[in-house]
C-alpha cells in the first residue's frame, strides 16, 4: 500500500504522511522504572520482585558518577517464567547475574519489555 497517495492523505495531506513502523525505529523496551536509593551503594547484586508482569525486565543500567549509564545486566524477557507464575499466582522474585559496579551508585534505571 502506497501511502504518500494523494488519495489517501489524511487531515494536512500527503507531504505530512509519514510511512515507518515505530519498532523500525525504537527498542521494544521503551517503558523503564528509575530507582533511587538514598545512599549510594557499589551494586554486587540485585534482586527484582514482581507480583505480576514478572520476566519482562530486559536492561538494567546504572547511572555512573559523571551521569552516564552504564549496563549492568541485558537479555532476553523470560515468558516462560510469566506464564509459570502467573498461573500459579505467585510472587516472582529473580536475581540475575549483573556486572558489578566500580563506583557508587545512586539511581538504577530498569527496562521492561512492553
């Protein structure tokens, strides 16, 4: 389907159609949670619980002294552990293997997959 047809234009015409895919574009994980803790720590270990929507965390990144965010964990959503715990309507709490940080730490920003 052409949709810069003239035919086809929506309200200000074909100059303004735009024809691209949002996933094209962005990561499947756009939604993040931002976690502050009061008094900076050297991150050894994280443990995430969810009561619901557990397996969706892809990236957990922490952001450096200086601002930047570095990469503490990434992979794949686990959809088997979703539908495990979800049919069991238990609590999930999961601990994954994370790089651990040379300095302190003072927010954690973690991406879900939506």
């Amino acid at each position: 389907e052409n949709l810069s047809d003239p035919d086809k234009s929506v309200a200000f015409g074909a100059q303004f159609l735009v024809d691209h895919r949002q996933r094209d574009f962005y990561p499947p994980f756009t939604e993040y949670i931002d976690v502050a803790i009061a008094r900076p720590v050297y991150v050894v270990r994280l443990e995430i619980g969810s009561p619901r929507g557990m397996g969706q965390v892809v990236k957990i990144l922490a952001q450096s002294p200086d601002g930047s965010w570095v990469e503490v964990y990434s992979g794949k959503p686990q959809r088997e552990a979703a539908t495990k715990y979800t049919s069991m309507r238990t609590y999930h709490l999961w601990a994954p293997s994370i790089c651990r940080t040379h300095f302190p730490v003072s927010v954690l920003r973690i991406a879900v997959d939506t």
